[in-house]
C-alpha cells in the first residue's frame, strides 16, 4: 500500500498507527518528495513524505481504514499494488508477521 503524507512527522504516525496493530508488516518512510497534482480543478504542488507499506491482500479494507482514520488531509492517496513475485522468505516473512497474534480476527480502525 501507498500513501503520501504532508510532513515527516505525519509519515510516522500513519507508519505506527499501522505496524502497532500488526496491518503491515514493515513501512518505509521515504522523502520528503515533491508531488504536483490536479486539486479541484488547480495544479498545485506540495512536499511530501511517502509511506511504502508492506501487508497482504487480506488485509486491505483494514489498512485503508487505518489510514483514512489518521490522515490529515481530505482525500488520502490509498494505492495498493500487486506483489507479483519475490523471494519466497521475505513474502512469508510479511504474511507471518501481520497475521501474527491477531487470531484471525479483523481490526477496527480507530
């Protein structure tokens, strides 16, 4: 999952909020970046941190919620993208670890 924050700090918060409850398994935190975009019909362009959250498909609902939850800004970038291959330890690694002690159960988002 990605997303984009509005300062270092927010990165951080959006990352915790989502490794404490065990919905990834790892998020990078990288910046800041610049982005340019379209916003209600303005080019606009604004500093940014990006967040590089590691889950599974299982999992998607609840990180969305999470971050929407804890964004400051209206309309948070939530993008999932399809992990198409990798070293089968390291996708183990991230299905064990945001499954771990959660007994199968789904999250509330706070």
């Amino acid at each position: 999952m990605q997303t984009t924050a509005s300062s270092e700090e927010e990165a951080h918060r959006l990352a915790s909020a989502l490794l404490e409850v065990r919905l990834a398994a790892c998020v990078q935190v990288v910046g800041p970046v610049r982005s340019r975009y379209w916003w209600q019909g303005s080019l606009e362009s604004a500093t940014e941190w990006l967040c590089l959250a590691k889950t599974t498909h299982d999992w998607v609902d609840e990180v969305t919620a999470v971050v929407r939850a804890a964004h400051s800004y209206d309309t948070p970038e939530v993008i999932v993208m399809a992990i198409v291959g990798g070293d089968e330890g390291y996708l183990q690694w991230i299905a064990d670890t945001v499954h771990e002690d959660r007994g199968g159960g789904r999250v509330e988002a706070p």
